[in-house]
C-alpha cells in the first residue's frame, strides 16, 4: 500500500468516531487484564500502529503487517 494511503488512514483512526470508540474501548478491556510485568503482546494486522501504542503501555508490543 502507498505511503500516502497509510497517512490517510491514521487520520482517519485518531479522529473518526468509530476508531476513536474502539480505541476506548480496548483501552478499557486491556486495562481489566491481569497482565504480568513486562507482558509481551502482539498485533497482528498492525497497520498504522494506532492500536501497537496502546498494546506498548502494557508491556513489551510487536506490530507485524504485511506490505
């Protein structure tokens, strides 16, 4: 996908309604986990990263994307 493409779509994730919720509301449900200290998570899918830096207040995070 072209660069700029991704640069679309990571204004759409920090400003549409529906991405914002979303990242609310995984915000919450990984806030409920009961992770152990220095986790390490995976997304897989990572995209534009929006979710990875969530998955990174919680522990180690690895973002994995095809290209």
């Amino acid at each position: 996908m072209a660069l700029n493409e991704y640069e679309k779509m990571y204004l759409a994730e920090t400003s549409y309604f529906w991405f914002v919720a979303k990242q609310k509301l995984l915000g919450q449900i990984l806030s409920r986990l009961a992770l152990p200290q220095n986790a390490v998570l995976l997304d897989l899918g990572a995209g534009t990263g929006i979710t990875l830096k969530q998955l990174e207040k919680l522990g180690w995070a690895i973002g994995l994307d095809s290209f």
